[in-house]
C-alpha cells in the first residue's frame, strides 16, 4: 500500500510562516493553503490553555462578521457540539452530530440550520492536544457536501491536520511574542470598533447599541482582545493600543 504524500501546499505553508511576524499574516497564509485543498473558511479557538496564567480563550475566523456575532447572541458556543464533543476526538472528524454518536438535541438542530442559512454547511474539525491539558480546535467549511467532503478528508485529512498543527503552535508563539512587546497584535475590524468605543468611554451597552450588536457580543469581543494583547483588563489593553498605533481615540 502506497504511503500517504505530504502535499506540496503543505511544505510552501510552513516555509511561509517561518518569515511571518504577526497573526494577520499568519491568518493570510492558512487561509491560502486551506483555499488550495477545498476549503473556504475557518475558525480556530482555543478552548482551553496551560502555559501562562494570563492567557485567556480566543478565536480566530474568517466567517462573516454576521455570523460570527450571531453564532456568540444566541449561546451557540455553549452548545455546539463540535465545541462540546470535539476535544473527546483525536483525529479530524466531519460536523455532523453522528460522528459523535449522538442525537442533536432541537437547539443544536436549530444551530445547524441556521448556520446553513448563512453560508455555513458541511465541515470538519481538528482537535489540538497540547502539554498540561491544553486544547485548541481548529474548523473548516467547504462547498462538497457531506459526501464529497467524506471523499475530499480521504484524500487531504492528513494535509489538513498537519496545517492545523503548525498554526496552531505558530500563532502560540507569535501572541506570545506579543505579550512581551516584540510583535503587533492583529484586531478585526470588529475587534478594533469595540476597543475604539470602550477608550472613547462609552460603556459595553452604549458600545453595543453604537454599532447595532449585542452587549454579550461587546464583552466577546473585549476578552479576545485582552487574550491577543496579553492583559489583564480593557484599560491596559486601551493604553497598549494607543502606544503601538493600533488605535487613535
């Protein structure tokens, strides 16, 4: 039997990302190798963590702004099972509930249809192991199918995993890096909005209300910015903003 080829995708994205010096190019990078094995968007979250003891949660994605502030107003995060039973995996699974052994319950059927109704089907998940118990996932859409998808895993899953991989420990150590001055952190636009508003004064409610989001969605937002910058609370994470040029209040 044939061993399993290393897709050259695989090699340019590893060459790439030991010259890159921030998220934003590091995202940039995943997304084109990922582009080039049938994949449009991702997400990455860490879920759990264990080197420092200030690093918080966060995710990373290129889903719609619509969708992202969506999936987090409606509690989505805490019952999806991708999120729920996903770190029980070891190997990249599909999205489908079955791949777990279990019946979605009417909320996680309501999850999956929604995220059909923005453009998000079929997809697959990585689950990352780390030292301590420390556990990332990272997540990928394509347009196959749950069939064509089951066929294109069969053939790229291993490319797939090990992108992942190599994602996952570059951009621990590019924020990392961050946390001690040596690099820019990367903010989404949204990110960027809601720091803009909280450094303007205006409180999580007037932020939410300013730009037609939820409150929860605020402090969703704030948090992943307190975990990219390394800080304790918004104010610090404001006034290392301002130094570093990243906002102009």
């Amino acid at each position: 039997m044939e061993e399993p080829r290393i897709r050259p995708t695989v090699f340019a994205f590893l060459d790439q990302i030991r010259h890159v010096e921030d998220v934003a190019s590091l995202e940039a990078a995943f997304s084109k190798a990922l582009w080039d094995l049938g994949f449009r968007e991702w997400a990455y979250q860490v879920i759990r963590t264990d080197a420092l003891p200030d690093e918080k949660p966060l995710i990373l994605t290129t889903f719609s702004d619509a969708w992202y502030n969506h999936y987090i107003d409606s509690g989505y995060h805490r019952i999806d099972p991708v999120i729920q039973n996903g770190p029980l995996q070891v190997a990249p699974f599909t999205w489908s509930a079955m791949s777990f052994g279990i019946e979605p319950s009417p909320e996680q059927r309501r999850l999956f249809a929604e995220a059909a109704e923005f453009g998000v089907g079929e997809g697959v998940g990585i689950p990352i192991h780390g030292a301590r118990g420390a556990l990332a996932m990272a997540s990928m859409v394509s347009d196959h199918g749950a069939t064509g998808l089951d066929r294109l895993m069969s053939t790229v899953g291993q490319d797939v995993h090990l992108l992942s991989l190599a994602f996952h420990n570059h951009a621990r150590e590019l924020l990392a890096l961050g946390r001690m001055g040596r690099t820019t952190v990367s903010l989404t636009p949204r990110e960027r909005e809601c720091l803009l508003w909280n450094a303007a004064g205006k409180s999580a409610w007037q932020t939410a209300q300013i730009l037609g989001i939820s409150e929860r969605t605020v402090y969703f937002h704030l948090a992943n910015v307190r975990a990219k910058m390394g800080v304790a609370n918004v104010y610090h994470a404001v006034r290392k903003a301002i130094m570093e040029g990243i906002i102009s209040p």
